[in-house]
C-alpha cells in the first residue's frame, strides 16, 4: 500500500516539474519574440533618423538668391526640427516603454503600444520622405531642367538648320519664321537668367513654354513648304488645267452643267485665300487637310471628263445599234398587227394571246416616245453623256423584255400554224395507211374477215372525217385540231394491228391444217382434230381453228408450232 502511495506522488511530482518546465519555455519564447520585435521598431527608428533631410538642406543653402527659396527653406527646417525634436523623441519614449513592459513580462499591454508605436513610426517616416522629396526637387532641379532644355537646344538646331538649307521654300513665311525662331533663342535666354537666380518656379513655366514652342515650330518646318506649294502652285495650276479642259469639251458639245465647275473654282478661290491668311497667323490646324480635300475634288473632275468622254462614245455606239433594233421591232410588230384580222379568221386565239401582242403593242409605243425624248435631249446638248448612256441602255433592256414577250406571242401563233401544217400532212399519211390495211386485208382472200375488223374500219374512217370537218372549220380550234389527229391515228393504228393479227393467225392455221394432212390416215386423233380445225377456219375462227391443229398434231409431233413460226417468218 505504501508502495503505491509513493508511486503516484511520484508521478504528479514529475507531471508538476514537466509542466512548470513548459511554461518556462512559453514564457521565455514570448519574452523573445516581444525583444525582436522591440529590435525592429529601433532599426526602423534610426533608419527614418539617418534620412538625409539635413545633408539636402546644406544643399539648398547656398542656392539661396531670392525670397520664395529662402521662405520654403525656412519651413523645411521648421519641419525637419519637429520630426527631430518632438516626433523621433516621442518615439524614443514610446520604445523606452516598451523595453520597461517587456522586462516586467507585461504582454497584454505589450500588443498594444507596439501596434501604436508602429504606426508613430509610419507616419514619421512618410513625413520625412515627403520632406525629402520637396528639398530634392529643388536640389536637383538644376540638373533636371539643364537635360531638358539640352535636348530642346538639340531640335531647336535640327529645326534651325532644315530652315536656313532650304529658305526658299517658305516663300512670303521667310520672315515670320524667323521671328519664331529668334523668340525660341529669347526663351533659352530667359532659361538661363533664372536659372542663375534659382527661380525654379519660373523654370517650369520657361521649359514648358520652350517645348510647346519648339512642336509647333516642329510642325511648321515640315509642313509650312507643303503648304505653300499646294496652296500657291500645285492647286491653282490644277484649277487652270479643269478650266481649259472644261471650255474645250463644252466647245465641243459637252454637258457638264452639273460638275457645277465656274462656282467651285470661285469657291476654291476664296479657301485658298482663307488658308493662307491662317498661314500668315502662323496657323497651320486644318490646313493640309483642307488643301488635299481641294486637290481629291480636282483630281475627280478630270475622272468625271474623262467619264463624259467615253459616255459620249459609247452612247454613239450603242444608240446607233439601238436605232435600228428599235426600227425591226416596230416593222415586226406592225406586219403582225396588219395580218391580225386574218390571223384571228384563221385560228381560235385564247384572250391571253391577244392580250399579250396587244400589251406589247404598248409598251413599244412607250419605248417610242421615250427615245424620241432622249434624242431631243442630245439635240439641245441639254443633258450629260452619262445620263444619255443610261437611258439608251435603260430604253435597250426594256426592248429586249418587251421582244421576249413579243416572241412568246409569236412562238404561239407560230405553232398553230405548225400544228395545221402538221395535221394535214398527218391526214395524208393516216389514209394512206389505211388504204394499205385495207388492201392488204383484200389480198390474203379470207374465207370469212371477222366483225371486228369491219367496226375498227368504221371508227378510223369516222375519226378522218373528223379531222377533215376541224381543218376545213373557221377559225381552227388548234387543241381539238390535235385531239382529232392523235385519235384518227390511234384507231388506224389499232386497225392496222387488228388486220395483221388476224391475217397472220388465219396462215399459221392454213399452215398447220396442211402439216397435219399427212398424219390423217394414221391417227384417228388427228383426222378428228384437224376435221374440226377446218371447220372453225371456214367459219372465220382462226385462233381457234389453229389451236385445234396444233393440239391435235402436237402428239405426232411435239414441235409443230415452232416450225410453222419458222417457216411464217421466212
């Protein structure tokens, strides 16, 4: 029992021991963390210490030659001394604290004068920074504005030389020009009188000034001969040339009213005189722009004559060709409209026959007037070449429409005529073969020619006289004229076959009746069958007649019918 009494007293001894070693531990891990982080805050502090405000305000010192440098001066130290004096030793004190709360393990209020302490130190900093950057604008603004106004003094000699190489360009702007460049050698003057006494503000204003100066002079140098050019030679010769070409093609019968040329060109005239007035302004906006406007407009005039001339010749062309069209057309037209009363007495035209040659008789009388119209147009030179080529070949579309619907009245009235041609060569062939029929029906001398031959012969003679009656009627109803026809033929046809068959049948019997003669005394069968045979021939039944046959010598020989069908086609 005492055993186990010291066992466990053992053990929370040890657990005891164990846990107050683990809190050491935390403990002195805080404490660590809280030092470095107090390290840091001093490293920071004596880094916004070293900023070199002071070294910078040296520097400002002996620059000093005016009233607006030496007040900024004053309030620069003002700021510098209160970042030193009150806000670092602030800072001082804060960190002093610190130390104490961290000595006294104090971590709770810790936390919180470290979070404070860094945003004192923050603020400090960005001050002197802001500081810093204020006193180098000043001490550093020689150098600056120096690099600048260098690479101005570069174009400005670039600019400079490009004048004096080529002078003669600038014309009657010689002058001007050149004051512009003697007031950008007044401002590099004006640069270095205050650069000498420190005046940076000024400085700005001078640089800025020197650069808008030097682009527009840029601008200027280069565009200023083009100007000129354009404005004082390139246009006004381009105006002279439209002029001349104008007078000679209205000389020569020309319209080009239209072009509204005279009052372009005085127009012309006074924007060339506007643009050089803003030349003389030295203002350039706006005016290149304009000037290739005016050169385009010249430039398309030329396309437009150059457009009314080959207008002109294949108006020439064209109307030449349409003329006589037009004249066949209205020839053609006028024939068929003369013939129309026998034409109407001859066939049984539809409504939409007559409507069409009647529409189309219309519309040529239209198309009549409106070329007269266009010809009185160019008679009077009243309208330009262009316009006259679209109306000849407006005028020559709505002929060949109207020519196609013409040929449409006349294919109809052309196939009538075709289709009584036609039906009376028809009717010749159609007799003619029918006469065959019946001399051929006559020449094979049938003991008996069946009833239905002579009603087929019947119907084919009636539906001749059919097609006589409709080729003698007038007018010609041409669909029942056709009607007539296709049945004729039909039944003379069906006649035909009829005739062929039943001749063609009545010798296979004939045929076979004879084959079989020389099996009569020896087959009873046969002499029987062939009686019969004979019997239905005389009677006209030679389909009949010829089956008998075949049957009844088919058990002598089993080839009968074959050999006849040989012997029929030889």
């Amino acid at each position: 029992m005492q055993g186990q009494f010291l066992i466990i007293g053992s053990a929370v001894v040890l657990s005891l021991v164990i846990v107050i070693v683990i809190l050491h531990f935390v403990k002195r891990a805080e404490t660590k963390y809280y030092r470095n982080k107090l390290k840091k805050l001093e490293i920071e502090r004596n880094q916004v210490a070293s900023t070199p405000v002071l070294l910078e305000l040296s520097k400002v010192e002996p620059i000093i030659k005016n009233d607006r440098l030496e007040e900024k001066y004053n309030k620069w130290q003002e700021k510098f001394t209160d970042i030193r004096e009150k806000r670092l030793t602030l800072i001082d004190d804060m960190l002093i604290d610190l130390d104490i709360y961290v000595d006294k393990r104090d971590y709770k209020n810790c936390g919180y004068r470290i979070a404070k302490t860094e945003i004192e130190i923050y603020k400090v900093r960005e001050a002197a920074e802001h500081l810093l950057e204020e006193i180098k604008d000043i001490t550093l603004s020689e150098e600056k504005y120096r690099a600048i106004v260098i690479k101005l003094k570069t174009k400005y000699r670039e600019l400079n030389k490009e004048f004096n190489e080529h002078r003669e360009l600038y014309g009657f702007m010689q002058e001007s020009v050149e004051l512009q460049l003697e007031n950008i050698e007044k401002r590099f003057l004006d640069f270095e009188k205050v650069m000498e006494s420190n005046d940076y503000n000024e400085v700005v204003h001078i640089c800025k000034a020197l650069d808008n100066m030097i682009d527009h002079m840029d601008i200027l140098i280069r565009e200023l001969p083009d100007v000129l050019l354009m404005a004082q030679t390139i246009i006004p010769n381009r105006m002279k040339e439209v002029e001349s070409t104008y007078k000679d093609m209205t000389e020569k019968g020309y319209v080009l009213d239209y072009l509204n040329i005279e009052y372009n060109i005085e127009e012309s005239k006074k924007n060339i005189e506007s643009i050089l007035d803003k030349v003389k302004m030295i203002n350039l906006e706006g005016c290149m722009f304009d000037l290739r406007t005016l050169l385009e407009y010249y430039d398309s005039l030329f396309v437009d004559f150059e457009k009314e001339r080959l207008s002109r010749k294949v108006y020439e062309e064209t109307v030449k060709d349409f003329e006589k069209r037009l004249e066949k057309t209205n020839q053609l037209v006028s024939d068929v409209y003369a013939q129309m009363d026998d034409i109407k007495s001859m066939y049984d035209l539809s409504d939409e026959d007559v409507d069409i040659i009647d529409a189309v008789n219309k519309i040529l009388v239209v198309i009549n007037d409106d070329y007269k119209k266009m010809i009185l147009k160019d008679e009077s030179k009243s309208c330009p070449y262009s316009l006259l080529n679209e109306e000849v070949d407006n005028l020559t579309n709505r002929l060949i429409d109207m020519e196609q619907q013409f040929d449409k009245a006349l294919k109809s009235l052309g196939n009538m005529y075709d289709d009584e041609v036609r039906a009376r060569e028809q009717l010749g062939e159609i007799e003619e073969f029918l006469k065959k029929c019946k001399n051929k029906i006559r020449s094979y001398r049938l003991p008996v020619v069946a009833e239905a031959y002579y009603v087929q012969l019947s119907e084919a003679r009636e539906a001749l006289e059919e097609v006589r009656k409709e080729l003698d009627r007038k007018p010609i109803v041409i669909k029942t004229l056709n009607t007539r026809v296709d049945t004729a033929r039909d039944l003379v046809l069906k006649l035909y076959n009829t005739t062929n068959e039943m001749i063609k049948t009545a010798q296979l019997a004939e045929m076979a009746i004879v084959y079989a003669n020389r099996y009569r005394s020896s087959y009873d069968e046969v002499d029987k069958g062939l009686a019969d045979a004979e019997d239905k021939f005389y009677r006209g039944e030679y389909r009949e007649s010829l089956d008998i046959s075949i049957k009844s010598t088919s058990v002598v020989d089993e080839n009968i019918y074959r050999k006849l069908l040989s012997v029929y086609d030889k």
